[in-house]
C-alpha cells in the first residue's frame, strides 16, 4: 500500500452526545503521529460548513484545549442536521476538499451521516479523486447495525440511570402511597436508553426503582399500566416510570407529539411523560404526579458521562486514522465486544452502505415478559458499557470545557449558495 | 446550666434536597458525643411518623450508612407534607415525646416545618414539660429568613449551573440562529435557583449562557422577551433561557399553573417552560424550541452536590446538638457568613417564630436592568455556595447510597388517628 500524503477534514453531524468530541480527540492525536498527514482541519457544522468551505485548522490549537475535548459535550466543531441531496452538492464537497488537499475524511455520525459519507466516498471513486473516507459512530440511540454498541450511548445511560436512583431517594421520602413520579427518557423509535434506567436497580432487587419502563417496543396499553402501577403504589408507596419519549400505542399512534418534523422526516417528539402523567391522574384517583424531562440533559451530561464510553469514542477516532493510513475506505469504525465473560472492546471495520441502511433494534426477548423491565441478557450488554467516571477539572464549582480558537483555513472557492 | 438527660428525636420535614440527610449525619454524629444524651431516635416522615410513633433507633445504624448519609439525596427518614392542626395533634406529639422520654427535638425543614416545630416547643413550654427544641435549616428555595443561606440551595444551583453549560454545548453545536433552548428551574415563588444559573457564565463573559433569566420577581413582558430572544439569536445563533417556574405576568398570574394546591395551600406549578416555548414559536417563526425541565432532579442530584453546602449541612446539624446540650431551645441554626472576602461560614441561632413568619426575598437590586440576568452582588452571594465536589463511591457504574436498617423502637401508646 503505497502512502497517501494528504490533509484530514473531520466533520461531526446530527444530535451532540457527551462524548462526540473524544472522538474528535482521537482523530486528532492519532493523525499527529503520521508524517503522511499534513494539515488538519476540522469542517464548521457538519456537511454545511464543508460546502461553504468552512474549515478550521486543528493542528494549530493548543494540547491542552484538544485534551479537553475528552470531556466536552456538545459538537465543538458545530454540527448540522443539513442532508445533502442535489448532485451539485456532492460534487461541490468534492471541489472543497480538492481545494484542499483533503486524502482523510473521517466523519462522526450516526446512519444519516453514515449515509452521507457514503455517497461522498462513491463520488470520489468515480471521480478517480484518491480519497479514504471512514466514519466514526455517534448516537445515544445506539441504533446504528454492526457495532456492539455506539459511542454516545453509555453516558445517556449512565446520566439516565443516576438520576432515576437520585430521584428515587427523593420519591421514596415523599411517597405515601399516592406519588407516581414519571423520567421521560429520549429514544425517538427504539427504547435503548429507556431501558438502559434499569441499571438502577440494584443486582437481585427487582423491586428496586425503576418501578415500570415503558418502552416504544411494547404497544402501551392504559389498562395494564395502569394496573401496574396500582400494584407498586400498593408495594411501594410511590412508583418511578421511565418512559420513552416514542412510545406508541396498539395502533402505532405516539402517545404524544406534535405535527413538526426535523431535516431528515423524523417526527419531533416530546410530551410523552405529560402524556402518560395525565392518563395516571384521570386513572387513579387522589395520585399526585410528577413528571421530570431531562430532554437535552441526557446527552450532554459530560460530568457524568461513563469513562468506557468516553475511552471508546477516543479510540475509535484513532482507529479511524489508523485504518485510513493502511488504506482502508468507505468503511465505519465498529466497536467489537470479547468473547469472554470479562468485558473487552477493540474495534473493527464495516463497509459504510451496511451501516447507512441498517438499524439496529432492541431485541425484543431481552424485555422481560411483564413488558416494562429488562432481563439479564439485556443488563449483561449494557452494565458494562457505563463503567468508571471522568475526572473533569472545575473552576468556581462549574466543570470547565473546551473552547477551540479555530482559525480559519483561508477560503479559495467562489461561495456557494447553501 | 443543669444538663438534661434523656433521648433524641430528629425529623426532617418537606421536599428533601441532595443535602439534608447530611444535616441528620451532623445531629447523630454529634449526639454521640454526648452523655446526656441515651437513645437517638429518627421519627419517619416528619410529623406523620411522630404522631403515629413510627420511631426508629439511629444509634443502632451502622457507622458507614451514617456516614453514607453525607452523599445521599432524599430524606432518609421519609418526610411529609402534613400540616399539624388540631390541638389535639400537638397533644400527641408531646404523649410520644413523654412515653419515649424526647428531650431533644430537632426538625430539619423549611418556613412551615420550623412553624410547627415552634408550635410542639411552646406547647411543652405551657405543660412544663422540659424539651429542647432547635430547627435545622433546609430548602433549596433559600427564603428562609435570618440565616445567610439554607443548606440545600447551593447543590440545586450547583446542579442548574452545571446543567446550562453542558447543554449550552448541545446548543452551541446546532444553533444556526434559529434555536431556542429553555431549561425550566424550580422556585415557587422567588427566583434564588433561576437567578443561580448565571453561575454558568465564565467571569467577564456577560454574552455566556444563560442569556436570559427570568424570575418571579419580574413581570413577565411578552414583547420585550420575543425582543432580547431575537437579539441573542442574532448575536449567538442560539439562546438559552431559565425560566422559573414560578414566573408571572404584569397582573400576577402564573404563566403556567394547574389548579390544584399543596397541603399547605401553595399552587403547584410547573410548565412555564413550556407556556414560553410556545409563546415562543408563536412569536418568532421558524423558531425550533428545546425545553428541558429537570425537576426533581435540581434537588436529588447528589452526585453533583455542592461539597460547601453538603459540609455545611452537616454542620447544621452538629450546631443544633451543641446548642441544645448548651440550654438552648425554640431556635433554629442559621448560617452566618465571615465579613472577609474570603468566604468563611459559621452557624448561630435565631428564634423559632421568627423563622416561621418571615420570608427572604431575592433582593431586587442585585438583578440587572435588562430584567434579565444578575449583577456582581448576587455573584459575589452565591459562588462560595457551590464550591467542590463530593466523592460518592459508585457500584457498577452508579452511585451509591445510604441505606438505613430501620430499627423500630417499640410503640407503647395507643394508636392514633391522624
């Protein structure tokens, strides 16, 4: 394999997770140890700051700040939502990174942006334009096919899961019989993170909280929940719900949403825990209900994000790099879960139009027959995926983040019209 | 001074905070230290408990759950909302004190638990029955009067600041002038944890997050919020608001209030994040509004605990023993803070009734005149508030929490009706 010289452009796109800048990390120190890498930019939002040649020049911002983006939320390079759809597009990404020199895209996303790595990566190669094009997975949906797991999902579990024992404590002290306390977890069409609330619990607690998960694979059906909660209000004295925000009845109706839709179609949810609170006041006479919706919290929490998750993320931005300079293309990082009982990852390849146009769902007999709690298979893969804590520096009692100067690469196109 | 012999009795009254079993740490970790002191009694869920003689024995709890106390969220003993009314009540509480031989009394708990606390000692005192009375201080609302601050404020801001600059990140990432995020902050009546978010801002950074606060103490101006909403998402392409949920318009009426009350006559609210969004999105078109509401989660998040304030709980509650070894009664602790400018924090005593009645306001000046963020004053108040972190020790990923055997103390009255 002869050696590519060349610059990187790293983009990230969609929803920010806690840890998508560890990623940004990894690419960035692992990039630094190749001599056939030269600049290192970094794209403004996503595809939209690439096609306004909007780029940023990462070699030339301080260790310490590059350091810090481990333990970051949010996208500290901007991030879109933008899908690219006319050729002229593609073509003008094309233009972009011919203008600069740019061998090495490594873009962090989940499926849409997998997808649009993908046809970027096609272009080039009917362009005969040498371009090695790796994505790097994102998303607290954990919903991308192939990899174990997805960087990004740990932590809004892990944040999930804490607060759900935290506002357990709280409920416990105030319950008499009549509180029914409701967390509405994201999780647009799967209930990854909505099930992941089970690692509150306790080992061999079963009746420890959460009390109900309901989930977007289980239709809701009023009656049973609420004669579930009726039975833990009468155990317990109060009941904790983690709902997710799809969750959808028999007919496949949302229990809640609004008539918007984002960039990509994809109904805009939220409500479903006011929802559900409504349902139980209307059902159950003299309860009081009180509903917590963390919304956006779930997934910047960076002061409690999971260090495995953390780690991961770093390393698959370094694995991107690596698998880039020994010639691969067109492919994904996965992370790979050992065989053996003791929790090992490594990372591994996929060819980017499997993940584009794969989903991975949440198995259906890792939910306990009751419908609203999970069993062991589903709490073996995901306890250790919320593992260890960072150690994130505070100033003034505040967690202080990255702030990257970027510089501007100069701009050599004519503009274009987004 | 003739020391008085006999047991104690520790209570903690109203909506818990990630702080106030501290405060119940400090009383047993204090009385111990005393001989005059026999058995050290916990009643469960405040008042109600006491009533019916739910008593437990502390002394017999092992030290590491009494330790375990300082980082965990809730009350430990359960609390209530019940209102003593009748003359009859307060009768019993003095039988259960008698059959128990309760010379110590120490209630943990806001305005109306200090009240009724007030009202059992002056009881006694018409009875000549010899009982000590000292009220600890606890609310995340801090409008307890006298004392500088409660025990409970500083975690709550410390978790709303923390919160404010990890989404702000999300924010920042996706905004392209068209973002609104709202993060909905608990405070029935006064704006002190709204007003705490301005602690997200970096020293000198007046254009940081949250660009706009708004409080109860200012009327809500509908036009004049869409105004400085239109300027941040100009300058910032994204804006980020607090909002109280206790905030009004020009004529006192809620933004969002349902209709139902407490038991101590108080509207419960919540939603006012919501009624902005939609005011909002109705007023700037082709807005996108994000509204995050945390909840109970502001007031259980232990984890992210301010070590000032949890340290300070738990020095309450050492205050009170000593000062009711000392003779004193009918007191609560108050917090007092050093002259310097270097924060120091001592405790004193001020009187039961005038703790009950009285009310601290948020001090208009130290909003600025915008009306919508905080000026130095309030600042220089609240930033020694959240200072440090407290280490939980964590299992498998999540924190863990105190758990107390509850030992029941033999009940030697006839039942009670409550």
């Amino acid at each position: 394999m002869a050696e590519l010289q060349g610059n990187v452009l790293v983009g990230q796109s969609g929803g920010p997770t806690s840890v998508i800048n560890a990623s940004v990390a990894g690419i960035v120190a692992e990039a630094l140890n190749h001599e056939c890498i030269e600049e290192i930019y970094g794209g403004l939002n996503g595809v939209l700051g690439i096609l306004q040649e909007d780029l940023i020049d990462l070699a030339s911002e301080s260790q310490q700040q590059i350091r810090a983006l481990r333990h970051t939320p949010g996208a500290a390079l901007g991030t879109c939502r933008y899908k690219l759809k006319k050729q002229q597009d593609f073509e003008r990404v094309l233009e972009v990174f011919k203008a600069h020199n740019i061998r090495y895209f490594f873009y962090i996303g989940g499926n849409d942006s997998q997808d649009t790595a993908d046809k970027i990566s096609k272009l080039a190669q009917e362009q005969n334009y040498e371009l090695r094009v790796i994505g790097v997975p994102k998303t607290i949906d954990n919903d991308l096919p192939v990899t174990d797991h997805c960087p990004g999902y740990g932590s809004a579990v892990k944040y999930l899961a804490t607060t759900v024992r935290e506002i357990a404590c709280d409920n416990e002290a105030m319950g008499q019989g009549d509180l029914v306390s409701i967390v509405e977890a994201m999780g647009r069409s799967a209930g990854w993170i909505a099930a992941g609330a089970a690692l509150a619990k306790r080992k061999d607690h079963p009746h420890d909280p959460p009390h109900i998960i309901l989930l977007p694979e289980v239709a809701f059906n009023q009656e049973k929940v609420l004669e579930e909660v009726r039975r833990v209000l009468k155990r317990e004295k109060y009941c904790l719900i983690v709902v997710a925000e799809g969750l959808v009845d028999a007919d496949g109706n949302y229990l809640a949403a609004d008539a918007s839709t984002d960039a990509f179609g994809h109904a805009r949810l939220g409500g479903a825990g006011d929802a559900l609170g409504e349902i139980i006041e209307a059902g159950i006479p003299g309860v009081k209900v009180r509903v917590a919706r963390p919304g956006l919290i779930q997934r910047s929490a960076a002061h409690l994000a999971s260090k495995a998750d953390s780690d991961e993320a770093f390393l698959a931005g370094q694995a991107a790099v690596r698998a880039a300079i020994n010639g691969e293309t067109d492919k994904m990082v996965t992370l790979l879960r050992g065989e053996s009982d003791h929790y090992t990852c490594e990372t591994g390849l996929a060819p980017l139009g499997e993940i584009a146009n794969g989903i991975k769902k949440l198995p259906l007999d890792w939910i306990n027959e009751d419908g609203v709690s999970m069993n062991f298979q589903f709490l073996r893969y995901v306890q250790p995926l919320i593992q260890g804590e960072n150690t994130l520096p505070y100033d003034n009692g505040v967690p202080v983040f990255a702030r990257l100067e970027k510089h501007r690469a100069d701009k050599t196109l004519p503009a274009y019209e987004v």
